[in-house]
C-alpha cells in the first residue's frame, strides 16, 4: 500500500468526522450518574455544593472508604477516625444501588450506635440492610420505573405541613411496602401517598435515614422551578449542629464489598475516555480511526502471518457440558452472563416468530411488537424495560434474574 493512498484516506475519513460534527445536533445527556462531578441533568453537583449552605458549621469530605473497619487500610483513616471520635457525624449515600455486604452493614450499623447519622437515597438497598431495619422496599421500583415524570412529597420539621414537588423527568423511584410503625417515623411520601422517606432513630443519638427516591436530588429535579426546597426540608431532618460532613463515593462502585477503596482506582480512569465517547463527533472519529487501523493491519500483515497451529476439538459429552453449565451458572453464580443469553434468546425468538428485525428495544420495537403477538401492551412494556435494567445493572441479583424469567415464561406461554 502506498503512503500516497494511506494519507488520501486519512484525509476523506477527517473530512466525514468534521462533517459529521457540524451536523449533530445537541441532544439531552440522560445519564443517570448521580455523580458529585456531574452538572448533567442526572447528576448531582448542586446536591453537594449547597451542603455547607445546610450544615454551615460542617467540615465536609468526600468518602472513599468502606464503612467495614476491617478494610481501613490506610493510616490515616484510622488516625482520622480516632481525631472525630465524640463529635458528631453524619453520612450521606446518594447512589443508584447501595449493595453492601454483611461486614459494611455491621459497619454502618455501629456508626449509628456510636451516635452518628446515616442518610442513604437509593431506589434499589440490599434487603438484608432494609430486614435490619425493619423495611421492605417494593420489588418494581428503581429502574423498573420508567414514568416520565416524578412527584415527591415531604413533611416539613416544623410544622408537619406536606409539601409536593414535581419535575417532568425521570422517576426510578421505589416506596416502601411495609415499616414498622413502632420504630420508624415517615417524613416524606411519593405520588400514590406511599412512604419513600423514613427515619429510625437509636437511644444513643444516631439515625438512619432511607430515601427511596434519589433523583430528587438531581440537577434537573433540584433546579426545577422551586424544587430547590424539596432538597432543604429533606436535609433539615439532620441534625444542624454536624461538624463532620461525608459524602460518600464508596457505593458508586462497589457491590457486596468489591469496591475496596471506592470510587477511585481502575474505573475512575476510564472518565475521561467515557466522555470522549458520549460525544458524537469523537466517537464516530474514534471509530474510524480504528477502522483504518485495522484495514492498515489486514492489508499489511496479509503475507506476514505465521500459521496458526492446530487446537484439538472439545469432547463432545453431554455430561462434561452438563458440568461446565451447572458451574457456570450454580456454582459462579453468573446471572449477568445468564441475562445475556436470555435477552438473545428472546429477540431472535421476536425475529423468527414475529418478523421483527430490531437490535435496539425501543418503544417502537414495544409497538410492534405489542400488534403483532396480541399481547398485553403494558407486559411488553414491562418486560422491556425489565430486560433493559437487567442489561445495564453492573450486578443481576438473583430477584431480578426470577422476575425476569417469570415474564419472559409467560410471554412464551401467552404470545
């Protein structure tokens, strides 16, 4: 290949990546991070930035670090942790999933018998948390939720007076099936008059908190007309007298005690790399770029290949396959790997069964498919947007999984 021909299709491939620039249109980030960082509609910079506006007498530190104390690594945290022992503390967790494992609850717990506060806004809690504390939260909430608009409704500290607020975004709001009333104390409630804000207080000060509703502290719900208030009566719960502020980044990643040291390490690094790719232009520039990488390497390497030595077939036996599946998905436990080959199954059973030729499950893809099998449109939608939240969750639970199976059964049955 001559250098004459490479650098012409260099330059047609800029030409496209520019043209494509100037041609896209700005399109509304639907992200939902809930990241500090994050001026993005679902993101939550302005929560974070007015917390010394709340708590004026508060030092406030973003967290890293498991609430198990087993996992305090570092000097100082432990250091830290001896300086604030007595003053008063408060945790905020404000994340899409907060997924702790056994030691963290302990964790969390003993901070709260130490007289600290816990507040955590999350639409899906590991139920062994919400068992602790004697809440259910509903199985078909979170991103199962897909309304596009959302209505929270939240007492006042004062008066008791309730007060709604809506935006016209997304919801992924959940609500509590039962609490006990002996214990807990409803502060806040969705559109149905459902609790989806609770507090349970303990004898020696501290609290827990649980928001079920955590895009009500997102740019676009706080910055919505004068929804700004939502954000203070909520916070106005806590104590004002706080001196240590933390605002946790630990469950952003971690689930069941994977994430270690939290939101820094190998994912933190990719950010920048995520940017790039949620902008049209880089992207499709991107692409090409490795296209014409690969066409380099293929014309190149055509007559530069070694041979590539023989590999001896798998044995075909049906009690060594049977073995490999029972561990893969028993013993690993590989429900995100399962969800996966269930979602395949079920879009090449639309395309055989239904001429449906569609990749991408849409709500046109819903309509269509909704008209031609007679089913139940709102069990379509259902099911799609089960299907989606299962894909895009960093961890299937083993609920999910049987709910997923048990629409997807009934859809085959029924269709």
């Amino acid at each position: 290949m001559s250098r004459s021909y490479i650098h012409m299709v260099v330059g047609c491939l800029l030409l496209l990546v520019t043209a494509i620039g100037c041609t896209s249109k700005k399109r509304l980030d639907e992200r939902v991070t809930l990241w500090r960082n994050d001026k993005i509609p679902y993101g939550t910079w302005y929560a974070h930035e007015n917390l010394r506006r709340i708590f004026p007498d508060a030092s406030v530190k973003n967290n890293k670090s498991s609430p198990d104390p087993y996992q305090k690594s570092k000097f100082t945290d432990l250091l830290s942790s001896y300086e604030e022992s007595g003053s008063t503390k408060a945790y905020l967790i404000i994340s899409n999933q907060v997924l702790p494992d056994s030691k963290e609850i302990e964790g969390l717990m003993s901070l709260v018998n130490q007289g600290s506060k816990v507040f955590i806004s999350s639409s899906f809690i590991d139920e062994h948390l919400l068992d602790s504390l004697q809440l259910k939260a509903s199985l078909y909430g979170g991103f199962m939720n897909g309304h596009d608009s959302l209505t929270l409704k939240v007492y006042d500290p004062v008066s008791w007076q309730e007060t709604a607020y809506s935006y016209p975004g997304k919801a992924y709001d959940n609500y509590f099936s039962f609490v006990d009333s002996s214990i807990t104390t409803v502060l806040g409630k969705d559109a149905n008059g459902k609790a989806n804000f609770v507090k349970i207080a303990y004898e020696s000060g501290g609290a827990f908190y649980i928001h079920l509703a955590p895009i009500g502290f997102s740019n676009f719900f706080l910055l919505h007309k004068n929804n700004k208030a939502y954000y203070d009566q909520v916070l106005s719960w806590m104590p004002k007298n706080v001196e240590h502020l933390y605002w946790d980044d630990y469950f952003r990643y971690s689930s069941y005690g994977d994430g270690k040291e939290g939101g820094g390490g190998a994912k933190s690094g990719f950010k920048a790399w995520n940017w790039m790719m949620q902008q049209p232009a880089l992207a499709w520039g991107c692409g090409l770029f490795l296209l014409l990488l690969l066409l380099i390497y293929l014309f190149e390497s055509k007559r530069k290949q070694r041979i590539i030595p023989p590999i001896a077939p798998l044995r075909n036996s049906s009690l060594d396959f049977v073995k490999t599946i029972g561990r893969m998905y028993f013993q690993r436990k590989d429900n995100k790997d399962l969800v996966h080959k269930m979602t395949t199954h079920f879009l090449s059973y639309v395309r055989g069964r239904y001429n449906i030729r569609s990749y991408v499950m849409d709500d046109e893809f819903v309509q269509r498919l909704t008209y031609k099998s007679g089913y139940d449109a709102a069990a379509v939608q259902g099911l799609v947007y089960l299907l989606q939240y299962a894909a895009d969750s960093p961890q299937v639970t083993d609920q999910v999984l049987l709910e997923l199976n048990h629409k997807l059964e009934t859809f085959y049955q029924k269709a």
